[in-house]
C-alpha cells in the first residue's frame, strides 16, 4: 500500500494556494488588499466548498466547477458532460508544474467576477511568477481558452521576448490566431522582430524560417521596409 502524498507547506497550514506568496517582492509595495481580500481568491485560498481536484506534474490544487467552467467554455463542456473529468472530480493538467497550476488558478480566480482588479496591477503584482510560468501559463490559457487571464500575461509578453525565442513565441500566437488576445501577442511579437531584425537576421535559424516560413518573414522585412 502506497504512504499518503506529502502535504505542501500550503496544506500544513490549512491553506488551498499561498495566494500572498506570489505575489512579487518588487512589486509588494502596491495596493494588493483588492486582491487578497477578493471573494475569489478567498474561496480559493481556503479551499471552501470547493468540488474539483486539478492534478499537475507534482501536486494538486482544489476548485470550483462553478469558477473553472465560468472562466473557460472547456471546463464548462468537462463539467456539463458525462467526461472522466465530471465523474471523477479530478482534471489532470501534466504538462504544468505545481507552481504554474497555483498562479494560473490564481490569476484565473481574481479576474472572475464584476469586480475584478484592473489587469495592470494584477500582471504588475504578480510579475516574477508570471514571467517564471510565462510559457505554461499561455499554454493552458490557450488550452482551456482562458482568454482573460491570457490578458494578464499578454501585458508582460514584451519582458519574456528575446532575440533566440522570438520565433517560438511568433509560432504559438500564430497556431492559435482566432482568438484576440493571441492576434494582439502575435502583433506584439512582430513589433519586436521588426525592432532587433539586425540580431534576427544574424541568429543561426534566420535561413531556415525563410525557408519554411517565408510568408512571416516577409511580413517582418515589409515592416522594417516602412519604417
């Protein structure tokens, strides 16, 4: 018979997410008591009530159906129909890590409701975690179509961008271009090609995004041509 998982730190201490943990040191200064004192997050924070158990690579965090499903047309359609998920109470999400799970729930949880932070501050006060879980996090945005938390991130897309990952971000926006916020990433990401297209062009992989993705270095090159 297996031993019982280790309780988290959290859990010891009776709580669902350190929601205050992460928030960022830099940043700490801000006026945070919207967020830590938001019904949401509460909720979230104590586990109150809650009726879902989301599984990740190392550890697992309680929800609510209600939340997940409102936030997400993808949970909804897990919840509403009879899916493994609905039956057993359990999502698994194994390409996040603990971390990831707890600031994309977080961040999910304070932009629910009608009296959401404003999402400067939210990205702005949880800015090192974000940046930390930037890629899982637009992935399971993206994944669940959480479109309002990938608001969030979106705010903090031009910290994450670098010359080598500039053409990995330009993919990821672009596989998922029908919705918004992805077109709004994917602009952004093309402004910042444009901007250091001389390290672009230097970098090893130049040739081989002309070769297989002429149509996107064109675009770059015409907007470096009318600048």
């Amino acid at each position: 018979m297996r031993p019982p998982p280790k309780q988290t730190p959290a859990e010891e201490m009776g709580y669902n997410i350190h929601v205050h943990k992460l928030i960022s040191p830099t940043h700490y200064n801000l006026d945070r008591q919207d967020v830590l004192r938001n019904n949401y997050v509460t909720m979230l924070r104590d586990g109150v009530n809650s009726d879902i158990t989301l599984r990740s690579k190392r550890g697992s965090v309680r929800a609510h159906r209600s939340v997940l499903a409102e936030a997400s047309p993808v949970f909804e359609a897990m919840f509403k129909h009879d899916m493994q998920e609905r039956r057993s109470s359990s999502v698994r999400l194994p390409d996040m890590t603990i971390g990831g799970l707890r600031i994309f729930l977080t961040l999910l949880y304070v932009t629910s409701g009608s009296h959401a932070p404003a999402i400067d501050n939210l990205a702005n006060l949880f800015e090192d975690a974000i940046l930390t879980h930037f890629d899982e996090l637009a992935d399971a945005c993206m994944k669940y179509q959480v479109t309002r938390v990938m608001n969030v991130l979106q705010l903090k897309l031009r910290r994450k961008l670098t010359p080598a990952n500039c053409w990995t971000y330009i993919h990821k926006f672009l596989a998922d271009s029908e919705t918004v916020t992805s077109k709004i990433s994917y602009k952004s990401c093309i402004s910042f090609a444009v901007k250091h297209v001389v390290q672009l062009i230097d970098s090893d992989n130049f040739l081989e995004e002309m070769s297989k993705n002429p149509k996107i270095v064109h675009e770059i090159l015409m907007h470096v041509f009318k600048l």
